[in-house]
C-alpha cells in the first residue's frame, strides 16, 4: 500500500510541477505534496524563477503541523543558496519525517547530495519514484544542465508529400488545432529559431497569439546579414526578444546594417567560422547555452531543418503531416546539394498522434 501511495503522491507532485510551465526556466518545474496521516495537507509547487521553490510553498501552505508527515517531490531538493534558501534545511527545520523523490537533481550543486543531508539528519528518505517520468518532465534542464547546451526540438508542418511551402498554395498547412498546439510549445521554451531566409520569404511573428504564456526569445540564425530589417519580427514590440546570431566577418564589415538592428533594440551574436558567412549549429547552440537558453524550438526553414538532422544535433523531432499535397515547393529538409552523400536516417521511438485532421509524428531525435 505504501508503494502504491508513494507512486500516487510524486505523480501529483508532476501534476503540479506543469503549473509552471514557461514561467520557471532555467530552473526545473517542481511540485511537492505534505500528507500526514493519510491526508494531504500541502501542497506547492515552483511557480515563477527567482521565487519560493515548491518544498517551502508547500511547507507555507499546510493546513497543520508538518511534523512527523511525509513529504513528496518530484526533484531531489536543493541545498544551495541560490535566488532562495536551501529547500533541504527548511524540510530539517520542520520536522519532516520521511521524504519521497521522484529522482536524483543532476546539478553538480545538488547531485545526491541534498539526499545524503536529509537521511544524516535522521530523515528517511526514498528516492526513484516514477523516475521516468520525473524526467521526461525536466527533460530540458537535464538537457542543459549535463551538456551546457539547450534542449533541441525541431517543428515541422509538411503535406503528405514532404513540402513545407509552395508559391502556388500560400497560407497554412496544418489545422487549427495543430496551430494552437505550437503556441503552447512556443510559450513552453525558451526561444524559438529560424533561418533568414524564412524571415524573408514569410516574414513571420513568431509570437504566442492562441494560448496565454510566455512569448518565447526569439533566434534568428543569418550568417551574412541578410535580414531585412523592415521585417515584422524586429519591429514590434518584443523586438528586444530576438536575437540575430551572424558569422563575425559579416558582422564586423556591415556597419550600417549592423546599427539598423542595433537601434531596433535587437541583440547581435557573434559566431567566428572558418568559412565566411556560414555558421554551424554546433556553435550556435554553443553560444545560446552560454548565455542561459536552455531550451530552443526550431521552426524553419527547410536548410536549417536539413543542417541540424544531417549532424545530429535534435533531441527531438515534431512533424505535423497534414492530409494536403502540394507536388511542388520547398522541401521540409532542404534540396539535396550536388555531389553531397546520403546518409539514411531514422526517426527515433517514433509515436504518431492526431492532431485535428492532422498527423503528429514525433521522436526522439535521429538514430
């Protein structure tokens, strides 16, 4: 009966954790339950960064003494000082008993080490509850906080035959529904990313419209400058959300076009490559997870889409099909260049899922 309790508490415990969804970054999404004789008596859960962690708003909000009750959460909890106290001498203080963790924190600051405090301090404490899926849910944090880089997924709506745009049939591919589901993501991670080209041809807002969230930062990949400033995405006001990553030479030598995004508020990143006007991904993603992006949602175009597959740099793949053919366009992962070798790939544990009237295939990046 415990074990099937301790399974039923750290699942709330994620229920709660999505709560803050969009709002908590870099930081994991954490909920924790008090039950105390077999009743709930707190729960919390981490709501927005630089505020309480979920231990301590749980601890906050009990309806009675903690003392002797069982506390749970989904992440191992903290003993460092950072934009809060220690979660792990707050848990000391209120005379917890047991403690049940979902799975281990992976922060080098933590990492096992706020678990052997807690037992030290005569805490019995169980760790490995539904650790999967106490994973999956932080899967960009684990991400980021292993490899200094961010999450990677890349979105992409296609037709039956593999085309992402076409002169001939302008306007959407996918339904509503699907639509509104990438707004979600979009308010979900931290940045969203195309290349230039696509802000030329498109001139996309890449802003959350269909649900209510955060509007994600927003990364533009143009290696030679060429971006139209006039575009929308560097004129409204979230301007001061997207950043244009350039190769150095482009941007050193383009003075006037360099302040024209300068005066627009628009930040300039730099990326040395020894072939001029060509960037890598690696190195992109390099320098977003130095300046704290920890999660990037990749949306176009069919170049970039091609690039980052073929070097195997998505952690994911989200492919909305929908029922339409269009036997002419832009194909989703770019023109194959001449004389270049095709390599195979396949998706990984691919699950496929409707999506209005349309096909979601996603998986967990290329194999």
């Amino acid at each position: 009966m415990k074990e099937l309790a301790d399974k039923h508490y750290i699942l709330r415990c994620l229920e709660l954790a999505r709560r803050g969804s969009g709002a908590v970054s870099p930081n994991p999404m954490v909920g924790c339950v008090i039950v105390k004789n077999g009743d709930v008596i707190g729960e919390g859960y981490h709501q927005r960064y630089g505020g309480l962690h979920a231990e301590r708003n749980a601890l906050r909000r009990a309806k009675t003494s903690v003392r002797g009750a069982t506390l749970y959460v989904n992440l191992e909890p903290c003993l460092h000082y950072g934009k809060t106290p220690p979660c792990v001498d707050a848990i000391i203080e209120s005379g917890i008993r047991r403690v049940v963790v979902g799975t281990l924190d992976p922060n080098p600051l933590v990492a096992g080490r706020g678990v052997k405090i807690l037992r030290e301090s005569g805490i019995d404490v169980k760790v490995g509850v539904k650790e999967d899926e106490c994973k999956k849910l932080n899967k960009t944090f684990f991400k980021y906080i292993r490899t200094g880089r961010p999450y990677i997924l890349v979105k992409i709506a296609q037709t039956l035959d593999g085309y992402i745009a076409s002169k001939n049939h302008p306007g959407w591919i996918t339904s509503p529904a699907s639509r509104e589901l990438v707004h979600r993501w979009r308010s979900e991670y931290d940045a969203v990313l195309i290349g230039a080209g696509t802000v030329n041809a498109d001139n996309p807002s890449l802003t959350v419209q269909r649900v209510q969230g955060r509007q994600p930062l927003r990364i533009i990949v143009d290696g030679k400058l060429s971006s139209n400033p006039d575009a929308r995405i560097f004129n409204d006001r979230y301007a001061e959300k997207t950043y244009l990553v350039a190769e150095e030479t482009y941007l050193r030598n383009s003075s006037k076009k360099r302040r024209a995004f300068e005066k627009k508020s628009v930040v300039l990143v730099s990326i040395r490559n020894k072939r001029k006007g060509v960037l890598s991904f690696g190195e992109i993603f390099r320098a977003l997870g130095l300046i704290g992006i920890t999660s990037v949602m990749v949306e176009g175009g069919g170049e970039v889409f091609r690039q980052i597959t073929r070097q195997n740099l998505a952690d994911e793949l989200a492919i909305f099909v929908a029922p339409v053919m269009f036997h002419q366009g832009i194909p989703a992962f770019g023109s194959r260049k001449k004389n270049e070798s095709y390599i195979p790939l396949r998706l990984a544990s691919p699950v496929i899922t409707p999506v209005g009237r349309d096909i979601l295939l996603q998986g967990k990046g290329i194999e």
